[in-house]
C-alpha cells in the first residue's frame, strides 16, 4: 500500500511543489519590499556604467589640447624592451 502511495506522491510532485514554491516566493518578495521600502525614484533614471565613463573621459579632457601630443619617433618605448631591442640601434 505504502508503495501506491510514494508512486502517487512521486508523479504529482511537480503540480504540488510548483505552486508551493510560487507562494512562498511572493510571500518572500512582499516581506523584503516590505522591510527594505520602495526603492528610490532616481534608481531607475541611473546612467549605465559606459555612460558614467563616456562622461568621466569627456570632464577629463576637457581642458586639454588634443592636438600635442608625443610622436613616435620621440617615444621609443612604445613596445616591451624585449620584443623591439634586438634589431634596433641603440640611442646615442
């Protein structure tokens, strides 16, 4: 008999736990919206991380002259010592 009845348990168990876990979930949810509060009205007006950083680079050059800038020929080390000092000359 006890066979019949873990069998019968067994194949409803997702008709039973699906509804189970669904309450308990918006039960839970409630309770955590509850204790923490609503959330601030700015939290969804937030720039995204990329827009925080296109701004912060626009503010950081802002003031600068963008057209001196160091040739290469003036700055030898654009590449690891290792890789490029074997075939070049060394500087006098």
């Amino acid at each position: 008999m006890w066979s019949v009845v873990w069998a019968a348990v067994r194949s409803k168990a997702p008709y039973v736990t699906f509804p189970v876990a669904f309450v308990v979930g918006l039960v839970g949810s409630q309770l955590e919206r509850l204790l923490r509060g609503d959330p601030p009205a700015t939290a969804q007006e937030e720039k995204s991380i990329s827009e925080q950083r296109e701004d912060r680079k626009l503010q950081e050059i802002a003031g600068e002259d963008l057209t001196q800038v160091v040739s290469l020929k003036d700055k030898l080390e654009f590449a690891p010592r290792a890789v490029l000092n074997r075939n070049r000359p060394e500087k006098s």
